[in-house]
C-alpha cells in the first residue's frame, strides 16, 4: 500500500478544524492543519494536532460484538447477525409488553448527520416513540431555544470570518481560549493587528480568554441576566439603541425597555459583584462598536435559566441592530464537532428533521409523508437525555440504546445513573472503544468504526458542513454506525432503510431539506469533495452557501421581525447556599481533554497539562477551611462525594468552586467523578441541566 494523503475535519470540537491525514503504511496516521481550509487556515490546538495517537492505539478498541445472555452472565464474543437479531427481539418484545415509549435512545453530538438523521428515522419513524435525545442536550438547547425564541428558528446567523470584520467581542460564560482554541486564536490575531479592537470578558473565572481581555467581569454565578439588563439600561440611555432597526425589525421593544429600565445599575452591581464602572465601561463598548459578536457556551447553556440567559444576550444584539451584518452578530460556540448537523436532522426529543416541530400536526405529517410513513408520527414529546435515565430508574423504560457517549460520567447525579442503567433490562453500548465507563453495564456491546474509519458529513457552528472520507479500515469487525443501524432496521423488518452508503442517507436527507431554511437539496457528495466546504442554505446549483444568515433583516418569525423576550427568571432558580453547603460548584472544560476523557486519556501528551483533578478553590475560603494548596479535599453535595487535589487561586471568586468535567474511573476509584456532585436541575424549557451551579462544602481530607 502507498502513502496516502486525504482531507478531513476535526472529531473534537464544533470549530470544525481542516486537518490533512496522511496514512503512512509504515509508521500509520499523522496529521497537520490544512493551510486552505478557511476555519483554522493551517492551526492546530493541542487536542487536533494529537488526533492521530487516537487512531495510531487501537489497543483499548471493541472488537467484535459482545453480547451476554442474562444480567448473571459474562459477556461473550458473538457474531453481528447473533448481535442484531437478539437486540430485534429484545426491542421488539419490549415495544409488544410495554408500548413504544418504554425503550429510548441515547445518541452523541459526535454522531456524523447521516449516522443522526438515521436514528431518528428508525426510532421517530418506525419504533413509534420520540424517545431520542443527545448529549448535545447537555450543552446546545437552551441556545436552540434561545434562537427560536428569538429569530423563530433555530438559526447560528454568523460565520466565523465575522471574527475579521469585528472590533468588539463579549465572551460571556465560555472560555475559547481553552475551549474553542482556533477561535479565539483568530481573535487574538486580529487584535494583535488591530489596537480598536476590545474583548470583554463575563467569567466568575479569571480563565485565559479572560487574563487576554480589555474587560473582565467576574461576576457572582447566575447573575448573568442582570448584567445584560442593566447594560441594556445604560445602552438606552446613552443613546446606543438602533431605533430604525428596532422600529423595523423587531417586536415587543417597549416590554423590554420598560424592563430593562426599571433595572438599577447600582442594585446590579451589589447582585453581580462587579462595578458599577466596570458595567459603564463594557456598555459603552458595545454601544460604540462597529461589528459587535456575542460569543458563548456552557456557561449560559447549562443552568435552570438557561434559556432566559440567551435570550436576555440575544436582546443586546437586537438593540444594537448587531445582527446580519458583517462582523456582528450572536454566535453561540458549539461544544461537539456535529451538534449543528444534529440539530439539522432532529437528533433532539422534541425535534423534528429539518428544523420542524413534533408539536406541530402539519410538520409530523409532512415528515411522515417523507418518510413514507402510513401511520401518523407519535405526538407525544420524547424523553429528554435526563428523562430517559429517570424513567430507567423508575422502571418505565427498559431498554437504552447507548451511541458514542458516557452518560455514567457526562449526565448530572451520576450515581442515580449508575442506578438508572443497573435497573434497565437491557442496555445497547455502541461505541468505539472499552474505555466508556458506561459499558461495564452493556448487555450487548457494539463495535462501531470511528473518526476516518467510515464517511460522511458534519456541521460546525458557523453552518459550515464539511465532507469527512474513509481513510482507513476500522479494526477487527467493527462497522460504520450507518451500517449497524441500517442491519437493525432491516432486521426489524422496516422499510425505508435501503441504503447501501451514507452517501444514499445523505441524498434522501438532503431532498428533505428543500425548501426549507436549511436548504442543501442541491448539495452532494460530489460538489463537496470537489468544492470544499459550505455553509446552509445551498438552495441552488451555482450557489457557494451562505455565510450570514439574515442580511436581509428578514427573520423566521411569522412577521418576520426579531423578537425581543421577557425572562420568566430574571435572578437564579437554582439551589442556593447555605449553611450546610455554602459554596457554588461550578464544572467544566480544561485545555487538553475532551468529554469524558475515552479518547484524550490515553493520549499522554494531554495529560501533562494537567495530569489529574484538582478543585479550584479561591485562597480566602481555602483559608476559612484550613486547606493549603495541594492538599486532598473532599468535595460535598446532597448528591454525592469527590475527592481531588486542591488548587488555592485567586483565579476564581471567593464563595466559588470549580472542578474539571472530565475524569470518570481513570484514576483508582470514582470519587474524582465530578458529576458525583452535580444537582439534577434542568432548565424548564431546554431541559438543559444545571451544571454550573451546585451548592456543595469543601473540606480537608482526613484519612480514616
Ligand atoms: Fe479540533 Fe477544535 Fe482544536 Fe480545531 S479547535 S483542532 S476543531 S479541537
């Protein structure tokens, strides 16, 4: 075999990095950025540029397919047709006893659109029940919500080169530095050519994207709508508001004005903790910018207000009249490499293909029609990725089929997911690999081809859907998750899974999107191998995609105007402290790892960085607690316990905790699992849990 050199995408994060593969029958895969390709222009962060140790290491690899024949039983190695026809049966009967709702799905944001938009053929389509949901449910909904709420779809209406155009930023509850590292890179360029340029930054953490702003304001967890408020204020009053764009292109301005006016910058300031200065200060910034982009992530995502803390930043975008054009704009960072193409096809509970509603009688027929369907679409909402291990542990649901994630460590409360899966009769784990500590609870274990092992397309957040092509064979009997999920539907007997390739999923999905908003029905295979990337809509043959949505100032709204909405919650919902558990714990995203650790842990040049947990703790409470930095710490909530390093910073506020999101079994027992601790608030609307705001205590560890 030759040395081989192909295109492809990054299997990380949703900034959808271009990346050159070359496949050396020698020495295997290696990898490095692509210089043409327009997101990262040559760039690597540390977690791309190691991708190819991922691939290089099959040795923690499933297999072959393994399957045990009672809960009593060891795994054995079985064939696929044994594998699939006794997962047929088990669905099957389960589906006869119990109805359709009694098994759900569980899929990932790393799923490929066309691996997505087959799942949710097969389960919304022909199993009968809308219970399927994705991890990306655990950081994307409450910003689809928040865009629907406000442009009345689920629409990202920047592109990345917006960055370029721009002279303010407001990263608000995200760290891209670390994060989204190519984005802010390009940033950072941008000011370092342009001394215009600002950066605010709203962290209750002095991360790196925050030491590299003009601004930062560490404000007090949950506090964000009153901050976005009461800049709203002093941008009305200094006469900041774009009164044509609002007279024209909005709804419900007076609503927001009366609110936001009867904000006090002074009562704000107390709430958040920050300045009354210090909110002048990035007030005026925005109010003098000329391309003004909102940037954020988890950290508005993930709380029980999530959704009213996007539409409360969307609000400043529609005063400023920052929308739909160059270098402005809300830009929502999407944490998985296809958690936009997931949304694309309906890969949510509540969601249907191309951007229509299960609650809507005229879409679920439509689809159904598509989809050639004699019986109607179930109306009844699906249960979300907290629900569905809810209802496992009640019993109401038996059966879980488990794509590419580690719910044991990703979901909030693991312990009630350990218990929700240990009750489940049955549990599919379709997966890459024997890391996932979710799978010592499969009753059959799938072994599923991975990144450059099969083909097919993703999304990134700016809309940008890139071709990914087979470079390699997937190990030992291992299989495209196109190709698993197809075996099962025709082992189910249904019809409408005649696919031979993901290239036949991504034909049909593309006819569906015709005349839509998403529209790529003149978008194929072919143009996208040959033509590079591009970004939704492509509603034409000629047509080089569209980088910015609403140039036009015309929104998906019935009356086409943006609308300004009124938070149910303006102060947080959240448990708050006390006496018991005085502090906030909030989690997230280190530099080097991704998730749940299956792949990055075993790469060691990512565990240098930062080898092991430590809980962050500012030196004035480790002080109160008598803890000294390096010291072991145990970490309390009503859920749960870790135990973990302590790092004594002034980085974080006082009253403040934060631990990484990542380690699950690594180490020697599960007490560095974060999510041990984490509370099982969702957001009312996104179901999005609360992640970012746990009320626990800290104390020193004291050997038994
Ligand atoms: Fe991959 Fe994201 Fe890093 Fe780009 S920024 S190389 S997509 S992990």
């Amino acid at each position: 075999m030759q040395k081989s050199e192909i295109k492809t995408t990054c299997s990380y994060c949703g900034v959808g990095c271009g990346i050159i593969v070359t496949n050396d029958p020698k020495n295997g895969v290696s990898v490095k950025g692509d210089v043409n390709h327009p997101v990262n222009k040559g760039m690597l962060c540390s977690k791309g540029m190691n991708l190819h140790y991922v691939v290089n290491d099959t040795s923690d690899r499933i297999l072959y397919p393994e399957m045990r024949w009672s809960k009593s039983h060891p795994k054995e190695r079985v064939s696929w047709d044994t594998a699939l026809d006794r997962a047929a049966a088990v669905f099957s009967s389960i589906i006869k006893k119990h109805g359709p709702d009694s098994v759900g799905f569980y899929i990932s944001g790393q799923c490929l659109t066309e691996e997505y938009y087959l799942v949710n053929k097969l389960v919304k389509g022909f199993l009968k029940t809308n219970n399927i949901d994705t991890n990306s449910r655990l950081c994307m909904s409450s910003a689809v919500a928040g865009y629907k709420k406000t442009f009345g779809e689920d629409s990202v209406p920047i592109a990345y080169d917006d960055i370029e155009l721009a002279d303010t930023f407001l990263i608000t509850g995200a760290n891209p530095a670390w994060c989204h590292p190519i984005l802010f890179r390009r940033i950072e360029q941008h000011k370092e050519k342009n001394s215009k340029v600002k950066i605010i930054v709203i962290d209750p953490r002095r991360t790196d994207s925050a030491i590299a702003a003009d601004l930062h304001l560490q404000i007090v967890p949950g506090t964000d709508i009153i901050l976005y408020h009461a800049l709203g204020k002093r941008l009305i009053e200094k006469g900041y508001a774009d009164n044509d764009f609002i007279k024209n292109h909005t709804e419900n301005f007076n609503l927001y004005k009366d609110l936001v006016m009867s904000s006090s910058l002074e009562k704000a300031s107390k709430l958040c903790g920050i300045s009354v200065n210090d909110i002048k200060l990035a007030a005026d910034m925005i109010g003098k910018a000329k391309g003004f982009l909102s940037l954020w992530a988890m950290g508005l995502n993930q709380s029980a207000i999530g959704v009213d803390k996007n539409t409360a930043l969307l609000n400043l975008s529609l005063l400023t009249g920052h929308v739909g054009k160059p270098g402005s704009g809300p830009f929502s960072l999407t944490g998985q490499p296809n958690a936009m193409g997931g949304r694309e096809v309906g890969g949510m509970a509540n969601l249907l293909a191309v951007h229509k509603e299960l609650n809507n009688p005229v879409h679920r027929k439509e689809v159904a029609d598509f989809w050639g369907i004699e019986d109607e679409i179930s109306e009844k909402p699906g249960l979300t990725a907290t629900e569905m291990f809810d209802a496992l542990e009640s019993g109401k649901m038996k059966a879980i089929w488990i794509i590419c994630t580690n719910p044991l460590v990703s979901l909030p409360d693991s312990r009630r997911v350990e218990k929700a899966l240990a009750n489940a009769k049955f549990v599919v784990v379709q997966d890459i690999s024997h890391n996932a500590d979710t799978s010592k609870f499969a009753d059959l274990l799938l072994p599923a081809a991975g990144w450059l092992e099969k083909e097919g397309t993703m999304t990134n957040s700016e809309r940008r859907i890139s071709y990914l092509p087979k470079g390699i064979n997937a190990p030992g009997e291992a299989l495209s998750d196109v190709e698993i999920l197809t075996r099962f539907a025709k082992k189910m007997n249904f019809s409408g899974f005649n696919f031979n390739t993901p290239e036949d999923v991504y034909k049909e999905y593309c006819l569906m999107t015709k005349n839509t908003t998403i529209d790529i029905s003149f978008l194929n295979y072919n143009r996208l191998k040959n033509e590079g990337t591009f970004q939704w809509p492509v509603p034409d043959y000629g047509h080089p995609g569209t980088p910015r949505l609403f140039a036009d100032k015309k929104f998906y709204t019935p009356s086409q105007k943006a609308i300004f909405n009124i938070p149910t919650a303006i102060e947080n919902t959240s448990e708050q402290p006390n006496n018991q558990f005085p502090y906030i714990l909030t989690t997230g995203r280190i530099r080097d790892q991704w998730h749940t650790m299956t792949k990055t842990g075993k790469v060691s040049r990512l565990m240098t960085h930062i080898p092991s947990p430590v809980l962050e703790i500012n030196p004035i409470d480790a002080y109160k607690a008598s803890i000294n930095n390096g010291n072991i710490v145990v970490v309390t909530s009503k859920n749960g316990t870790v135990r973990v390093k302590a790092k004594v910073s002034d980085t974080i506020r006082e009253g403040v905790l934060f631990l990484p999101m990542h380690w699950g079994k690594q180490l020697e027992n599960d007490l560095n699992r974060t999510n041990n601790l984490t509370n099982t608030l969702v957001d009312p609307v996104s179901k999005e849990p609360d992640f970012k705001y746990t009320t626990v205590s800290v104390s020193k560890y004291v050997k038994p």
